[in-house]
C-alpha cells in the first residue's frame, strides 16, 4: 500500500536500507559475467536493480521538497538516479547492465557516504 506520510528521514533511511541491501546482494560480484552467468547471479542483478529503482523513487521524492535535503550535495547527480528509475520502471527489457553494475560499483558507495552524512 502507497504511504505518502513518510518523512524526509523516513525517504532517506529507505535509500539507506537499498544500500545495503545492494551491497549484500553484489558482495563478491565485479562485472555484468558474475551477474549474468548463473541463476542466483540473475536473481542478485534483479534485486538490485529492484532496489536501484526505489533509490530513485525516494531521491524523486526529496527533490520536491523546499528545500530539498538534497541540495548540499551537488556532486551526487541527483536527476540521473531519478532518471535511472524512470527508466528501470518504464524500459526494464532495455537495461544495460554494465551500466547497472558500474552504478553498483562505483556510484552506490559514493550515494552512502551522503546518505550517512544527511542522516546524521
């Protein structure tokens, strides 16, 4: 059921749960073969794209707000992750996936270090 009573904090530690759960579920996993080339690789890749998705959802959020909490962090590229949503939402047989596994590389630990810092 839809909830639109969530908080700026509730918002933030949602995006907080996805991190960590897409850290658990890619733990070990480098490149789109680790994903791509066993059942529980392709079970993996889909849970964190899933969760990908609600990052996006939650930043779409926050960035309505006014002020947004967002704002103080302008080298996060806020519109492409609520971009990437839109997309995982609407085009979900046209994702790349290397372009998903790089996000989970190297974008999500970034995402956290903010993430953390706004909810402290």
């Amino acid at each position: 059921m839809y909830n639109d009573s969530f908080t700026i904090r509730d918002r933030l530690e949602e995006i907080s749960e996805s991190i960590e759960l897409i850290k658990e579920w890619s733990k070990g996993r480098k490149n789109v073969d680790d994903y791509m080339l066993s059942s529980d690789g392709v079970m993996a890749f889909n849970a964190c794209v899933m969760r990908i998705q609600v990052i996006g959802e939650q930043v779409g959020k926050l960035l309505k707000y006014d002020p947004s909490p967002l704002s103080a962090y302008p080298q996060i590229p806020w519109l492409a992750i609520y971009d990437m949503r839109n997309i995982i939402s609407h085009e979900y047989a046209n994702i790349d996936e290397a372009l998903v596994v790089s996000v989970i590389n190297n974008d999500i630990p970034q995402l956290e270090t903010v993430i953390k810092d706004i909810l402290k």
